[in-house]
C-alpha cells in the first residue's frame, strides 16, 4: 500500500494492517483482476515499462508479466512485497512511499495504481508524482473500487470501510476521481465501471480478519446496510453485495 506524506499514525495502520494481513490478503486478491482485461483497456506494448503504486503483493502488477519489457512494484510494506517476489519473480521491488518515487522523471510508459487510492487520504499529490515519472506519451491506470454519487450513501460506505479495515481513507465517486485526476494534469482518455458481484466470505476472508471485527462489519451491514448504495441482501445463507470499480485511463493534454 501507498500513502503520500502519511502522518506516522496512519503510515504505522497501513504497515501494521496489511503486515497482519499479508498472506490473506495475497490468496484473497489472486484473480480478482483477471477478467477485467486491463492488457487492452491500457493500451500495453512489448517494450513499455509499468510501475504500480501500492503494488501489495503483485498479483495486478502480475497481469503485465508477458506484455510488458520492466515491471516495478512500489510499496509501504516489505513484507507484502516478499510475498510479490514469491508470486512474481519478474518483478522489481521497491519498498517506499508513492509520493516519493525514486525514478526519475520520463521514465515509464504506464504508471498504475489498482485497490490503492482508496487508502490514500490526499490523492493528488500521489498522482502527479506518478504523472511526473511518466514518459511524454505515457499513460496513467487506476483501478479503485468508487462509491455512489450519492454523499449520503459514499458516507455510510466510507464508515463501513474502515470498520472493516482501518487503513481505509476514502472511497469516492466516479466524478471525485474524474476531479483528481484532471487536477493532476491529464485527460482522460477511456474509463469504465465494472460491478461485481461478492460474497461477505469472500471480502471478510476468515484468518485474515480478526472474528471481532467480522462480527463488528455484520452487525453494521445488519443496522445500516441499506444507507450504504452497496446493494447489501442476505441470500440465507450469507451476506452479498455489489462491489463498483472504476477503471481509468488518462495521458497528457496534446497540442491545442
């Protein structure tokens, strides 16, 4: 995960949430990707470089192995990225901060952030350091999973996020992220919303979430479920809802 300029308390709630969480993290997100076809929505070639930011542990950095020249995973937490060299031996790893990458400017032909910027309190920043690492004709992915339009609804969701994980900053809407990535100096050149639909069991994987804070997540659902625009019904056995993620793609201006 990525934080730009955290305050040592949140930097500490990261490290420490996906340090604990690491190895369920990894078997829970393995194909979470794979039908999204980002190989194509993003336009990769053979001799591209792609960086992502708050790369975990590979497995959507991963999807690039055999498209891409240079794959570069960036992240907070080392023992996320031990486990992306156990998985992904073709990446290169950087333990470190989003908002301060050591590459130089020009440099990548795809910067990408995929389930990250959620966790991120002030986005901008972050991305016009990825802007910044760009080659002239690069182009910026992100992946994130967005809330309704709704303010109400975005609020209720954003409260059960971070019952469920602490190191949640803000999911936002579809216009919200359109906003930030525009400040950052780019157009955007395609985007698109993809909605999934999830069982709790598979979002609050046992082993990797304390009991109490599952317990905690289904007592929430239960009283406010409904407020959240998460869609959230029972089937009878377990809870289930619709998970929303936006994928966005976004290059520098041309010439006026």
């Amino acid at each position: 995960m990525s934080e730009n300029h955290p305050t040592r308390s949140h930097r500490q709630t990261l490290t420490a949430e996906f340090a604990r969480a690491a190895a369920g993290f990894d078997r829970r997100t393995k194909g979470r990707f794979d039908d999204l076809g980002v190989l194509d929505f993003a336009e990769v070639g053979p001799g591209d470089a792609v960086l992502e930011v708050g790369a975990g542990t590979g497995n959507f950095l991963g999807l690039f192995a055999h498209a891409a020249r240079l794959l570069v995973a960036v992240d907070l937490s080392p023992v996320m990225l031990g486990l992306a060299r156990r998985s992904h031996p073709r990446l290169g790893l950087i333990t470190g901060d989003g908002a301060r990458l050591p590459l130089r400017s020009g440099s990548v032909e795809l910067v990408t952030s995929a389930q990250t910027l959620h966790h991120v309190a002030r986005p901008l920043e972050i991305l016009k350091e990825m802007v910044r690492v760009m080659t002239p004709e690069g182009r910026l992915l992100i992946v994130d999973q967005v809330a309704t339009e709704r303010f109400e609804e975005a609020v209720v969701m954003n409260e059960l996020e971070v019952v469920r994980d602490p190191s949640h900053a803000a999911s936002r809407p579809p216009s919200a992220l359109r906003t930030v990535v525009k400040a950052a100096g780019l157009d955007i050149a395609d985007e698109r919303i993809v909605e999934v639909d999830e069982r709790f069991s598979e979002w609050m994987l046992a082993g990797e979430f304390p009991p109490e804070r599952i317990d905690a997540v289904q007592a929430f659902i239960g009283r406010w479920g409904d407020a959240t625009g998460m869609g959230w019904r029972h089937d009878g056995r377990e809870w289930r809802f619709t998970r929303r993620r936006m994928m966005l793609l976004a290059q520098r201006p041309g010439p006026s």
